[in-house]
C-alpha cells in the first residue's frame, strides 16, 4: 500500500491517494483533479473509489467530476445527500474494494453533521484512517463553521467523534484533509500526518473527558469565517462544472477604459455590491513592490503567492468578473486554478501593460524607517492582523481591523485622509493588501514591509 498527499498550502488542505493491487482511492480531492487522475496514471493503478469525509466550504470538490472522468465510484457521508449520484457511506457498513482493502466509514459529526472518516483494513487489519476535518494533528476540526446556533451543538458531537477515532490502534496512520494553515482548523495544527498514538499521546483536544469542557475549548476563541465559505459550500451541495481552462486572454489597457476612467471605487460590504454584476474587479498580482511604484487605480492588490485564492475570495465579490494585472513573466495559471479552486471562474482576462495609467501609489519602508515615521507628531496606525494575533501581541496606540473587516465593514472612522496612515500586519502581505484598499477611498498609505507587529513592538521597547 502506498498513500500519496498532495499539499495545497494556501488553502491548508491534502487530498491523499491510496493505491493497493493495481486499485486506487482518491480522498477529497480539490478542483483541479488533473494533478490527481495523472499521479494515478504514473503508478498504472484504475480509480476504484472517489470518497469525500464532509461537504467542503473552504475549496470546491472535484470528486464529482474525478468519479466522472475515471468511472469510480463517487462515496458521500450517507446525511450529506448532495444533489447528485452518489453511493452513501453508512456507518461501520465496509466498502470492499479487491485484493483485501476494505473502506470502512466511520460517523464522526463535529466538523459538519454529516462528517464521516474512512478507515482502511487491508486483510482485515486496519492501517490507515482519513479523518478529514475530524481528528487533526494536534488539533481538531472547527465545529462553528454552519453558524452560531449549532457551533454547541456540532462542538459536543466532535467530543465523542475524536473519541472514537482515538480508540483505534495505536500504529494507525492518521491521514486529516485540514491541516496547517486552515481556518477550518481549530488551532494551529502541526505535522501534515501522524499516527492515533502519537495523537492520544500529545493532542490537546483528546485531553478533555467531558464534552462541555471540550465545547468550551473548540469555541472560546473562534477564528474568523472566510467570506467565500458561504458561497462553496452550497456549490458542493449541488454540484459545479469541470474546472475551466487555466489559460485567459492577453488584454490591452483600452479594453478596461470605462472602469479606469471612472475613477477610484468605493470599498462595499460584499451584500451591498449588486447594482453592477457585469463590472470586473481589476486585481494586480504583481510583487508589492512593483504595485508601489504604481498600480492602476482603483485596483486592489493581492500579490500572487501560495494563498491569493483564499485572500481574493474573501476580499472580492464573489460572482463578479475579474480582470488580473500581471508581471511579464508572472504565471497568470497559477492564480486562475487558485481563483478557481473556490468556484471564481469569471476571470476575463490578463492585463500586463499598464503604461501611463499606472498612477496610485503607497510607500513601503523597512522596520526601522517605519518606527521612525510613527515617532513623528500625528502619526496614525492601523493594524490588520486578526483578532487572535492582536490578543496575543497588542500595538499600543494603533486603531485596530482586521483586513477583511475594511471590505466588509469599511475604514475604520477617526483616521484622517489628510494624513498618512501606517500600516502593519504580521509580515507585509496584508498590510501591503490593505494599503490599495485604502488608496481608493482616498487615503494615503505607508506599509511595514518584511517585518510584523512583534518586531515593529520590539523595536519601540529597545
């Protein structure tokens, strides 16, 4: 037996593939299935079974359309009911797969209702359990993700589901779909994989017998909800097209003169933006260097990196048309598969020459120059960084918001247009963000680049 994982890190998720006796099984794989279905093609082995642990909000599945392409078949927890053909696993009912490997799903609400994890036995012995948003390492799956009013409830559940799968053998691999860097895990989980010893040795969240100290654990300091949740989990409910071409068309500047020449455009909550569907969204992937010698305005900026998916679904109007502005070499591919990973697929094209028009600026200044400037008379700081990180090192002085909140809930009140505002995150990335949002509601804007709060408030100590 061989598993394969298949690391997304700006999403903090793995899709696995085990392989046994020429056979295959593909456990919540993403959209873009190519990377999946070839690994599979590489080790000559047939796709045998599709299996999905819960119905994602944080990526679009690509289950569906895997089974469809290979004629494997495509297994849902029995309580997820989507709207398309499926087989239901029930719990403890085995899965024969040939040759001795055996899928046995195991009920582990918590995460979501309908979660289901899937054991595996090979000759009757079980060797490896995928615990989807169930069981992490070091960590547990979010139980607050479906809202408020169930959060209790679902975090009660996920007690007793992280309980049962603790009570398998020891040596079982532990093989979780979320992982580092997922918000739709409780904490900071650690290693990718693990084994349920290593797991009832040192997992915190095993540590709690009771489930109302768990439940007081899982939501004492909830993390926030991406926006783009509410979008992709009813999108898995009913199903989504094969994933789009990742090519897009070359545009010249001309062809997007009726949104330069309107003007900087306001910064909207998400509910309010339906008055122009048809209106693209100018993103610039470009290096936040780059972006602060001159951007177009009106823009907002998302340098590509490992997470612009996550961070361009919760900054940007989910069904709206997007244009990207990019370098000359830049891999525009990589962002289009990242947008469409989370169901954005109206990406109308590439602009990579922006000319004279590239007029908005912001400045970027290194720690040292940064404090210097905030010493100065009538210095205003903003901080960005979400709420947990802001408890844990607090910067005196700034006004606080955390950059999704400046879409959702707008500019903080009491900063002055007629002054520059600093900004800082925990490295540069969402100040630099932040900074382009600023610029077109009028203001100017000063990053810290390259280091975060806890340097910038070590640096004001010394």
């Amino acid at each position: 037996m061989e598993i394969v994982s298949f690391r997304t890190p700006g999403l903090g998720d793995q899709t696995y593939l085990l392989t046994h006796a020429g056979r295959a099984v593909l456990v919540d794989p993403q959209r873009d299935v190519d990377r999946f279905l070839d690994a599979a093609a590489e080790r000559d082995v047939q796709l045998r079974f599709v299996l999905e642990t819960h119905l994602h909000n944080d990526y679009v599945s690509g289950g569906e359309q895997a089974a469809a392409r290979t004629g494997a078949e495509l297994v849902l927890p029995a309580a997820a009911a989507p709207a398309y053909r499926h087989t239901p696993a029930f719990h403890l009912e085995d899965i024969p797969a040939g040759d001795g490997l055996v899928i046995r799903p195991i009920h582990t609400p918590g995460h979501t209702p309908e979660h289901t994890s899937y054991l595996v036995l090979i000759d009757g012995e079980p060797v490896a359990v995928f615990s989807g948003g169930s069981l992490l390492v070091a960590s547990a799956g979010r139980p607050d993700l479906l809202g408020p009013a169930r959060a209790r409830t679902l975090a009660r559940l996920q007690h007793g589901s992280l309980r049962r799968l603790a009570a398998l053998p020891p040596a079982v691999g532990l093989f979780p779909t979320h992982g580092e860097g997922s918000f739709c895990s409780v904490s900071g989980a650690g290693r990718h994989t693990s084994t349920i010893g290593d797991e009832i040795a040192g997992n915190p969240m095993l540590a709690y017998d009771d489930p109302d100290r768990l439940a007081d654990e899982l939501l004492a300091a909830p993390l926030p909800i991406p926006a783009f949740y509410q979008h992709v989990g009813p999108a898995n409910m009913y199903g989504v097209p094969p994933m789009p071409p990742v090519a897009v068309p070359e545009l010249s500047l001309s062809e997007l003169s009726p949104l330069s020449s309107s003007g900087p455009a306001r910064s909207v909550p998400h509910a309010e933006r339906n008055g122009a569907p048809d209106e693209p969204v100018v993103v610039d992937i470009r290096p936040r260097a780059v972006q602060a010698a001159g951007y177009l305005p009106g823009s907002v900026g998302i340098a590509l990196g490992d997470d612009f998916g996550s961070w361009a679904g919760w900054l940007l109007p989910y069904e709206a048309p997007i244009v990207l502005v990019a370098g000359p070499e830049q891999d525009v591919a990589e962002a289009r598969t990242q947008l469409a990973r989370l169901g954005m697929d109206a990406v109308r094209g590439v602009v990579r020459d922006l000319g004279t028009a590239a007029t908005a600026t912001f400045e970027l200044l290194d720690l040292a120059a940064f404090a210097a400037r905030l010493d100065e008379p009538g210095a205003q700081l903003l901080d960005v960084r979400m709420p947990s990180e802001r408890a844990a090192v607090r910067l005196e002085g700034a006004v606080e918001r955390f950059l999704p909140d400046l879409v959702a809930d707008g500019v903080p009140d009491g900063l002055d247009r007629e002054r520059p505002v600093l900004v800082a995150c925990g490295s540069g990335r969402r100040a630099a963000i932040a900074a382009t949002l600023l610029v077109r509601e009028g203001y100017r804007a000063v990053v810290l680049d390259g280091a975060g709060v806890p340097d910038l408030v070590a640096a004001r100590a010394a």
